[in-house]
C-alpha cells in the first residue's frame, strides 16, 4: 500500500474558497472511485488557516501513479495553480 500525506500551503485568505472549489468538483468522490484507491479525505487543520492536508492510499504503484494523470487531477491541477502556494507530500510505502 502507497500512503501519502499532502499539506497544501494555500496562498492569503483562499482556503474557504479553495475548499468550495473541491467540493464544487467533488474531486474526494472522484478520487475514491478509481481503481486501487483505498482512501482519499481532506483535512482542515484547526492551528494553521492556510493548510489544507490531503491523506490518500492506494493498494499499489500502479494505481497511484494512475490517478496523477487521471480527470480528477486534470480539474485539481488548474485549481492548486490558483490557490496553493507549496505542496509537500510524505510518501509510506506499507506492506
């Protein structure tokens, strides 16, 4: 399993927009609809008004190197050109 944690650093004063944005797309449901998808949740953390953290899982290689190319990250690429500022991804790779 392939488990990621994405911290958005979003730009001044955009994250309820931001946030409106993703669910406008419904880009979580999307993401949870591919093949090899285990989870996808965003994450608002309470300390920090511009994060936003994404936790994904995915059953394989395969699969999470497919979503980076799939509709739903077509949509979300223009979005974070928009609104995020610096994305720092952890990567687990769990047996």
């Amino acid at each position: 399993m392939i488990l990621l944690h994405v911290k958005y650093k979003l730009k001044p004063n955009v994250r309820d927009e931001f946030v409106v944005k993703l669910k406008e797309y419904d880009l979580a449901n999307e993401y949870r609809k591919q093949p090899g998808n285990i989870t996808y949740e965003y994450f608002i953390p309470i300390a920090e008004e511009a994060v936003l953290f994404v936790v994904d899982a995915w059953e394989d290689e395969a699969a999470c190197e497919a979503h980076l190319t799939s509709p739903p990250s077509e949509i979300l690429g223009p979005l974070k050109q928009k609104y995020v500022l610096e994305t720092i991804v952890k990567r687990f790779e769990i047996p």
